[in-house]
C-alpha cells in the first residue's frame, strides 16, 4: 500500500464507499487483455468470448462489526461468481487492505480459467474483505467472518459457490465460515466451504497442496526445457502457506532456495537458506528478515538476485515489463494468482525466459478444495497416500495437455492453458444455450 494511503480500517463513513472510491481496475485489466490474447485461436467459440468478460454476478456488502473497545467498524466484502458454466462458483476468500472489487473480479475470473483447465467441475468465483487482520484481535477476525459469511449467504452453498482460503485465510476461518453458514441454514453443511481443519470434514493434504502443485507442475515442466531442480538455485516472493510449502518441495529435492521475501524483508544466501530453520524459525513468531545465517538485502533487489527458477508466491502485478527486464531466471513459476502482468509476459518472452502460468502452476489448491468436497458429500475420508496420488495425476494430466497445445498450436504456455481453459468454459456455455 502507498504509505500516503489510509488504512481501510480508519476510513470514515462520509468517504465514498471504495468501490466507487479506489476502483482502481489495473488487475481486471491484466485479465481481460489475457482473454484478448486467447481470443484469435478459440475458433467458433469466439461468439461467447465475451461471457469470459463479463462477470456472471457481483455481491458488495456492508460488514458491521463491534470492537473490543466498543467502537462499531464498518468494512466492505465482496463476492463475485465469474461463471458457473461449468459448475458451482469455486474460489478463495481473501483480507487485505487493499482488497477492491476489481481485484476480486480478476480472481474470480482466473478461477474459472484454473477450474478448466486442471478440468475440475467448478466454476470461478472469489471474495474478500477489504482489512488488514494484523490490526485486529482474534475475536474481531472471528466477528468480520461470521458477519461476512451472513451477508454473502445468499451467494453461496456447497452446490452453489464454495470459498476457501487465500491470502491471510485459514482452516480457523473456513470453521468460523461453515458454522455461521451452517447455523443460517439449520443444519451442518461441510461441503459449503473447503480448507476446512481435519476435525470438522477438511481433506489431508490441502494446507500444503498449492505448494505441493507448484512443485509438481515444475517437476513436469524441467525436463522440457533442459533443467535440473536438483541443481536449481531458486528465488522466492511470499513466505506464507503456499511459499512455505512450495520451498520444502524444491528444497528436499536438492535445489537451493538463495532467497526468499514477505513482508517483513528480504533474506539471501548464495549458497541456499537452510530451510527447514528458515519453517523452525518463523514457526516460533520470529520475522523471516531476523532470520540468523542470511544476508539482508532490499526489498527491490530480490529481481536482480541470480537464480534459475523465481517463484513469486504474493499477490498480483509484480513482474510488470520493468521487472522483468531485470530478472535472471529463466523460468518464472506463477505459485501466486496474477503475477506477471501482460507486458511483463511479452518481456520474458523477448528474453526466452519461460513463464508457467497460475492457472496451471498453483492449481493444486483448489485441486485438493475438489477432493475434500467430494469428500464431505459423500461423508468418506481418503489417506493422505491417495490425496497426494490423485493430486499428482490430475496435475501431470493437465500440465501434458497445455504442453501439448503450446507444441501444435505454438503458443507460450499462458495462451496455451487458456486455450484448454477457455475452450472447456465455452463449450459447456454453447452446449447449455442462453436461457429463456
Ligand atoms: N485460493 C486458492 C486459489 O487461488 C484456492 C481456491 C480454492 O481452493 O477454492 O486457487
């Protein structure tokens, strides 16, 4: 956030709603110019191109909530379905300060682009509340929850949309949402939400899937393009659930992970973070930047750092053209929703480097969110041996489908899984016809 900005929290009630105030509709943007760029090779299915540009419905909403100190806070949620040709509206539930509608429409859209692809039966949808949780107390977090979750009940249920976690979500919110949802509706629904704890219909496996596929996805690709991860030094953006886990993945397979940034700082090591003190270490509420046995750098060098593989695991819009520019890998893994920005993808392109494209690369996640719904209709629970095989198969499956339309149709690999994606979304929106 610009340090002139206000955090949300002290936004007063006279200010324009920032929906309408901070309707900043960069990220959206990125996502329709990617639609654009499949547009030319969808054939026939170009005639419902515009389905893909049109979010199928927007929820704002108002989440009142009362303070520990007494105070009543007001802050905004959203909840958008991008579409459910396919299926129920599936995707994250994301706080932060600078969450906006926008942003929300673009996530919900490549959730329907990653549904497609890893060819799930979902749709795309995703929500946020727009709160910075570092500045709230456990008992606040659980009142903006249960209060968002009410608001946006009319949207949701588990053969309707069902949320998950995303950045600074977690299985105890994914409790707090199912029980709020499931005392509105009078009886216990674990299907209306997944990332759930084990105790209450969660799936083994989920908390580390996203990481899990990402490394999975890269195992795939490697090969391709003549790259040893055993060998790979290996730079990280975001050290939260999905960056930790990725890094153990690349780690225990022998390659080296020089640097790793959150928010906290930038920490580097030329000869590779010894990563399971790196877990030990932030596990135990210590700042990654303290950590002992690294070099500290600035923010801003992490994109000249020497590595064969970057994994920003943030959030979007980071590898801008100016970025990429400076970058040194030569494969850039997007564990992160929207990371690299268009211009940046023609960048990378220009200088032969290879961009494995979120929609693909972190798809694990919801890949997992699919298994614990099933899971929860159908009230039996898998080992995590059978998460972690199916998870496999349903990843090489889809990587070696993008990878077979990047070599016939010679496109990069973003174009090339939106073009299975899309293709997936479009065809079940012809076959379905417009009603009436
Ligand atoms: N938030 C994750 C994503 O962006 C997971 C969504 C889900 O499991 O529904 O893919």
């Amino acid at each position: 956030m610009p340090p002139d900005s206000p955090p949300s929290d002290r936004e007063r009630a006279s200010d324009l709603p920032s929906y309408l105030a901070n309707h900043d509709p960069a990220v959206w943007r990125m996502f329709l110019e990617q639609i654009d760029r499949v547009e030319p090779y969808l054939g026939p299915l170009q005639r419902w191109a515009d389905t893909l540009r049109r979010p199928r419905r927007i929820l704002t909403v108002d989440v009142p909530i009362l303070m520990d100190d007494g105070r009543v806070q007001h802050y905004e949620g959203y909840r958008v379905h991008h579409n459910t040709s396919r299926g129920p509206a599936k995707g994250g539930v994301r706080y932060h300060p600078d969450a906006s509608l926008t942003e929300v429409m673009a996530l919900a859209g490549w959730m329907t682009i990653k549904t497609a692809v890893v060819n799930l039966p979902f749709g795309g949808g995703k929500g946020a509340v727009r709160v910075d949780p570092a500045l709230l107390s456990p008992g606040e977090i659980e009142r903006i929850t249960r209060r968002y979750t009410a608001e946006i009940s009319l949207m949701i249920g588990p053969d309707k949309d069902i949320p998950a976690p995303d950045v600074n979500t977690n299985a105890q919110i994914m409790a707090w949402m199912m029980d709020t949802y499931s005392m509105t509706v009078g009886s216990l629904t674990t299907g209306v939400v997944t990332g759930k704890p084990l105790e209450l219909g969660g799936s083994l496996g989920r908390v580390d899937a996203t990481g899990r596929g990402v490394f999975i996805a890269t195992n795939c690709l490697a090969p391709k393009i003549g790259l040893d991860i055993s060998h790979a030094r290996i730079a990280l953006q975001g050290y939260g659930n999905v960056g930790k886990a990725a890094a153990r993945c690349f780690h225990q397979a022998g390659g080296a992970i020089v640097a790793v940034q959150d928010v906290t700082g930038t920490i580097h090591s030329g000869d590779g973070l010894d990563i399971p003190a790196l877990e030990a270490h932030v596990a135990q509420g210590r700042k990654l930047v303290d950590f002992p046995g690294a070099q500290t750098i600035q923010h801003d060098a992490l994109w000249d750092v020497d590595c064969d593989i970057l994994i920003p695991a943030a959030m979007e819009n980071q590898i801008t053209d100016k970025v990429a520019r400076r970058l040194k890998a030569r494969l850039i893994v997007e564990a992160a929703n929207g990371p690299v920005t268009p211009a940046g993808d023609d960048i990378l392109k220009e200088k032969g480097a290879v961009v494995l494209p979120d929609v693909l690369a972190n798809a694990g996640g919801v890949i997992v969110s699919y298994f614990e719904w099933v899971q929860d209709i159908a009230s039996y629970f898998w080992d995590e041996q059978e998460i972690d095989r199916r998870l496999t198969r349903i990843m090489e499956r889809s990587f070696d489908a993008v990878w077979a339309v990047h070599e016939s149709r010679k496109l990069d690999l973003r174009t090339a899984a939106y073009l299975v994606g899309c293709e997936r979304v479009l065809q079940a929106r012809n076959l379905r016809g417009l009603y009436p």
